[in-house]
C-alpha cells in the first residue's frame, strides 16, 4: 500500500498525520504558546507545545496564508523543522546499502534537501485542515530510553478514529529530543519514503534523487478549489 505519494489523492491520505499537530486536549493561554520555550527534553510535552504553536500561527495568518500559500512553508520551517532531526531521518530513508556508497558531502546534501522536501510536503498537508479534534494518549516514562512513540488518536465525526504516532530520537550528548518519523495506522512516512527513493537511488544514484528532491522543496503550495 502506497501511503505516501505525492498525488493529490494521497496528499489527502497523509493529511491524516499532519492533523495530529492541531488540538491538544489541555488549553494554554496565547501569548504563552508563542512566548514559552519548546521543552525538548520531554518528549510528551514537546509535542503538545508544538501543536499549539503551529496551529495558533495557522489560525492567526489564516487570511495571508489564503492570499499566499507558500506562506504555509514558512510556518512549517520555523515550528516544526527546528524539531525534526533530518539528518538521522535522510539516514534512514537512505538505507544502510546507499547510505554506505554515498560520501559524507553526499549526504549531508541529501539529508538538507530532505529536510527542505519535508517541509513543503507537511505544508501542503496543512491546506486540508478540517476542524478534526486530537485525543492524546497519557505520558509515560522516557528515562533510559533513546527512542520513544508519542501515540496520539485523530477523533472526526464522519470516520473512525485515526491512530498516529509521533517517533522520536533523543541526542545522547545533548539529551534532548527531535522527532524523526510519523506513523499513520501502522504505515511509516520514513519507511515509505524510503521504498518510493530506493528504484531512484539504484537506477540513477544520489545526484538524480538529489535534484528531484529539490524539485519537489520548490513547488508551490496549492489550496484545493473546492475549499472555502
């Protein structure tokens, strides 16, 4: 099953994972969300916050963001990416085999195009909001843990609920957290990217997967006509 493509149906189908960043189930004051620094050594709390940032950006630019959609990658870069580690997740879509063949300049080529493709992904996942509501499964203990899943189920009133889980890697030096991967309904974005790269990266290599991933990062972000 082909989750994650870049088609409009399937964009529709991975809006079902970027939903999970808009409403928490606790409420904060506005200017808190803005002004309070992301705790990234709670993973748990982390998510939550990034949720109420990400959402009140939406909400407040909402009339700008419809004048400009590429508006949208910008909210994405400056509260989501700060928080995903792109480059063990290039690592991961590479796959050990391409991953070795590559040089380090290779990589670290690739691991920012994915980063910036990431981003223009997620932000034409955020044109499809349909008022969904979040219910956030309850902490749990992350001490000794270098890898963890924040399990969040997306609640709609015309389909069953939606299982998400959030993946996140803590940096030993640093001890905090990023997010690496999302997975919707047992279905990894990292694990499909990296099936969908792997013909590409064997029939043309790294250069060709490089500048499609580019490609990609630069297209514009579009609203579907049928939106209000």
């Amino acid at each position: 099953m082909r989750l994650y493509t870049d088609t409009p149906k399937n964009i529709k189908l991975l809006f079902c994972i970027a939903i999970i960043l808009f409403l928490s189930s606790y409420s904060v004051n506005a200017k808190d969300i803005l002004t309070n620094k992301i705790n990234t050594k709670n993973p748990f709390l982390m998510v939550k916050q990034i949720t109420h940032r990400t959402f009140l950006r939406l909400k407040n630019e909402s009339t700008q963001i419809r004048q400009t959609p590429n508006l949208l990658k910008v909210v994405i870069k400056e509260e989501i990416l700060p928080y995903f580690n792109h480059r063990y997740a290039a690592a991961k879509v590479l796959g050990n085999v391409h991953f070795k063949q590559i040089s380090k300049d290779q990589f670290n080529q690739f691991s920012v195009n994915f980063r910036e493709y990431i981003g223009t992904s997620y932000a034409q996942i955020f044109t499809l909001y349909d008022n969904q509501t979040v219910k956030y499964s309850p902490n749990k203990k992350f001490k000794n843990k270098r890898i963890i899943s924040v399990s969040i189920e997306i609640i709609s009133t015309s389909r069953p609920p939606i299982d998400i889980s959030f993946k996140l890697r803590m940096n030993k030096k640093t001890k905090e957290w990023k997010i690496f991967d999302l997975v919707a309904e047992g279905i990894s974005f990292l694990d499909s990217k990296r099936a969908e790269f792997n013909k590409l990266l064997t029939s043309k290599g790294i250069e060709t997967t490089n500048a499609l991933l580019i490609k990609k990062s630069m297209a514009d972000i579009r609203f579907n006509k049928g939106k209000n």
